[in-house]
C-alpha cells in the first residue's frame, strides 16, 4: 500500500472532466534539454536626458542646501546616476536596468510630501517587454510611450496583441501583459470523436511548451490526440507530445519547425504571500490572449481531482459517498465530452481569484514582474453538476506551483517522463478519527519496508507538517510527498501519545503505471 489510501470513500464525481496519459502518448527520452526560463541578456536601455541648466555656484546652494550626512536630497528617492537595480530586481532575464541621470530643478518644494509613483516599475516592466519582444518590433512602439516623456502613439499592435489607447495612462498589467502574452499559446486538441482547447506557456525559442496532460488527451479520451497550437502573433504549428505526468497532470509538447519563440521567466513560487498580484494569461473558451487580475488567495492548499489517468497504484481509487463530490474540476476548454471516473490525484496547489475559466488550462498565471509562479489547472464549481457541464468563475482557481512545474517538466524532457515521492504509508484524516484532537494525516499503516517505517514512523501517529509545511489532512499530505522527486529528503513533524517528534524522510519512488 501506498501514502494515499483513505478508509473513507471518496473522489467519484461523475461531473469531472479527466485525463489519460496513457495509450500510445511517446514518451521517448530527450537529452537536449533547454535551460528553462532563461534568455540571452540584453544591453541596458539608454535614455535621453535634457542638460543640467548652468547656475552660479551661489544659485545652485541656494536652491540645492547641503544635506546631512548619508541622507538623499529633498524629494528624491532615487539611486545615484549609473545605479543599478538591486540583486533579483533586474526585470527580463539577465536584465541590468541603469537608472536614468536625474536633471534637478532650480527650486524643490518641500512643504508637502511627495507621493511614491509607480512609474519606475510599470517603465521598468515596458523595458522589459521591448527587450523580449524587440524583434518584432514591441521596442520601437511601446518603449516609445509617453512614459517617456513623448509619443504620439496610441496603441500597440503586434505579437503582444495588447492594445493600449490612453499610452499616457499605462498600469502595471498593461506592462505585466505586454512581456507575458508572447510567451503563452493556444493549444486546440483534435480526436476522432470529440476536440477542446486549452493554454500552454513557452519553455525554449525552439518550441518546448508546457500545459496539462488534460489537454493534450482531451481529459483522458485519447492518447494521440492532433495538436495545433496558435501563438499569440497568430503563427500556427503543428506539436507532438514529449511525456505526460498525470500525477500532477502536466505535460510537455514540442512544436515543430519552431524558432525564435519567447520563453516564459520562472519566479519562485516558495517566495509567494498571500495577497500578493497575479495576473492569470491564456485562452478562456477559446478567446486567445485573455488578461485577468487578482492576488493569491491561499497559499500550501491541496485539492482532490477526479482523473482518469491517476497512476493505479492502489492509492487513488476511492469512490464518493452521494452528496459528497469534489468541487474541483479541470477548466478544460469548449467541445470536449464529459467522462466519469473514480479515480482522483492529489495536487498541491496556489489559490487565486484572477478569473480562470474553461480554456486556461496549462496558461501562465505570473507576478506582478511577469515571473511564472504558476501553471493553470483546475476551478472550483458552486455546486455539484450532475450532467457535468461546466461552470465559470467564481474567483476560486488553482494554480500549479512553478517550482513544482519547472522539476516535473524538466525530467520530462531529459527522460520523457517525471518521478515522485512515495512515503509507504497508509493515511487518514485525523480529525475523522474517533477521540480526535487535532488535524493531521492518521497514519493507518507504515508499510513494510517503506520509507515511512524507515524514519521511525508507526500506526498512530498524526503527521502535521512536512518539509515545513502544515498538513491538516491526507490529501495535504499526499500532494506534498507527490510533488517532490523520487529519492528526495524531507522533515516530517508528527505527534506521538500528543508529543511532538520530528524524523528525516528518504521518500521511495510511486509507481508509474
């Protein structure tokens, strides 16, 4: 037995769509990995700077009194000329952002404060966005807005798709926008009987993809589906599949005869707080290079989505009592039919309010530096839908960590598919058991010989934190261990006749098949 298995029926929830990665999907090793995430550095940009005016020395002390020792001159809070931003705050990749030299005043008003402006990082983002997308001509527009202080233009056409018509009145998802939209795509999904759409961001120039193993199997219908896939520039190729992951339902694509695309920038998804900006990119039914905004809702939650190519290990395979279906659901996209299953996987995931519906599965969901933080893969229904129709946003989306997303797709390049934790044990909620008193993973049984019993770990004990992360039942638990590599090393904190231990986990490696 496995770390997943709940004596509790669960996970049959005819209204799910799912997802096969299995039925001849190739899965043949490539040892010619991108470095994900990563360009070629661009040149810092340069700027046009009117003359310091000429004044007397008696002038400019007038106007410019001497400031005290290590402080900045009256309203400015700006970095010394030929400052570089700070370590990690380079916008693009590889980029060196010089500040411009400042040209000061004759007079500085110092009777009111002066209120902080957002325009540096919104110019910043632009900068960011023509240098990505330069080379078809994104520089010559949008760096050229008044932003800068004079340009007539009044919108930006092109491979970005964003259209700006007040380039005096530009916000941060516009520069969010404009250096993301490039990098995500429109996938469509063709069978012999059925055909969806859905989103995939750009990991190499040379047309590495990733998205969810929903939408390349149209949620399990198909293991060789035909795939089309439309950038944002409106250039259609054709794609094969490199390797699926249906535990954390991703894949990886290839298109063919691909160069010169706009890889996607990885943030680091374990920096993330709650409330912190998102900006959700991709193809809600079918409506390429949509925008929306929200915050990060939750961070370290876990969701249970019925699948038909969860991994049969024994571990997944429960069925729902009536009343008790999953809210969650795969936001695949139009034209897709609806399959019954009652097998589940369990996946750690980033909450969001950005508006995700039917479509923006495998899209980007980014930070307010347009830095991948997550992969777009499920929504939240209302309510139970007994015909499996779907429904559309409520403000509750679910998002893939980045972190999770850039291992997982990785190994699928080098080896054609991706490995993950097994702890050996069987786990419950401890809230369910009777006398509870806390929240946790009830370990049922430590499998023989699994790493589970290795670490010290015994019927009884309540698992409440791995690696550092609460754990309040068994999917938590479950997705935690699923996200991370065969073999990998974790800190499992657990409570023993209500003691706290903790104990070093060498996690085995789950069945793939």
């Amino acid at each position: 037995m496995s770390d997943t298995t709940d004596n509790r029926p669960e996970g049959n929830d005819h209204s799910h769509n799912t997802a096969d990665a299995h039925g001849g999907v190739p899965t043949s090793p490539r040892h010619d990995a991108p470095n994900l995430g990563e360009s070629t550095p661009a040149p810092a940009p340069r700027y046009d700077v009117p003359p310091v005016p000429t004044r007397s020395p008696a002038a400019a002390a007038a106007a410019w009194p001497a400031p005290a020792a290590g402080s900045a001159h009256p309203g400015y809070a700006s970095a010394p000329t030929g400052a570089t931003a700070p370590t990690g705050q380079a916008f693009g990749p590889g980029a060196t952002n010089a500040h411009p030299t400042l040209a000061m005043p004759d007079t500085v008003s110092t009777d009111k404060p002066r209120k902080k402006s957002s325009a540096p990082r919104i110019a910043a983002l632009l900068v960011a966005a023509a240098l990505v997308g330069g080379g078809a001509g994104l520089g010559g527009t949008y760096a050229g807005l008044s932003l800068w202080g004079g340009s007539n233009a009044s919108t930006v056409s092109g491979p970005t798709a964003i259209t700006v018509n007040d380039p005096q009145d530009v916000n941060a998802t516009a520069a969010v926008a404009s250096k993301v939209v490039p990098s995500v795509v429109t996938i469509s999904a063709t069978g012999s009987q059925a055909g969806g759409t859905g989103s995939g961001v750009v990991l190499s120039a040379d047309g590495y993809v990733l998205t969810n193993t929903h939408v390349v199997t149209l949620d399990g219908q198909t293991g060789n589906a035909r795939i089309s896939v439309t950038t944002s520039d409106g250039k259609v190729y054709a794609a094969t599949v490199v390797g699926t992951d249906p535990t954390y339902d991703l894949a990886v694509i290839k298109l063919e005869n691909a160069s010169g695309l706009t890889p996607i920038e990885f943030g680091d998804s374990s920096k993330l707080n709650v409330g912190d900006n998102t900006v959700a990119v991709g193809a809600p039914l079918d409506l390429p290079n949509t925008v929306t905004t929200g915050i990060v809702s939750a961070l370290n939650r876990s969701i249970q989505v019925a699948s038909s190519a969860a991994p049969s290990d024994g571990s997944d395979q429960q069925q729902t009592e009536p009343g008790q279906e999953s809210p969650f659901r795969f936001d695949f996209g139009q034209g897709q039919q609806s399959q019954s299953t009652n097998q589940t996987i369990k996946i750690a995931v980033i909450q969001t309010d950005a508006a995700i519906n039917p479509g923006n599965s495998g899209g980007a969901l980014v930070d307010d530096e347009g830095k991948l933080i997550g992969i777009n893969v499920a929504i939240a229904s209302a309510g139970g839908s007994s015909s499996g129709g779907q429904s559309g946003n409520i403000g509750v989306g679910f998002s893939i960590p980045s972190d999770i997303a850039k291992r997982i797709s990785t190994e699928i390049i080098e080896n054609g598919s991706a490995t993950h934790g097994l702890l050996g044990a069987s786990v419950q909620d401890a809230a369910s058991q009777q006398g509870a008193t806390t929240t946790g993973a009830y370990v049922a049984e430590a499998v023989s010989g699994g790493a589970a019993q290795a670490a010290g770990l015994q019927k009884g004990d309540v698992i409440t934190e791995f690696n550092g992360i609460p754990v309040t039942n068994s999917i938590d638990l479950t997705a935690q261990v699923r996200a991370l590599a065969a073999g990998s090393q974790a800190q499992v904190t657990y409570l023993r006749n209500g003691q706290q231990r903790t104990a070093e986990v060498t996690l085995g490696s789950m069945p793939t098949s």
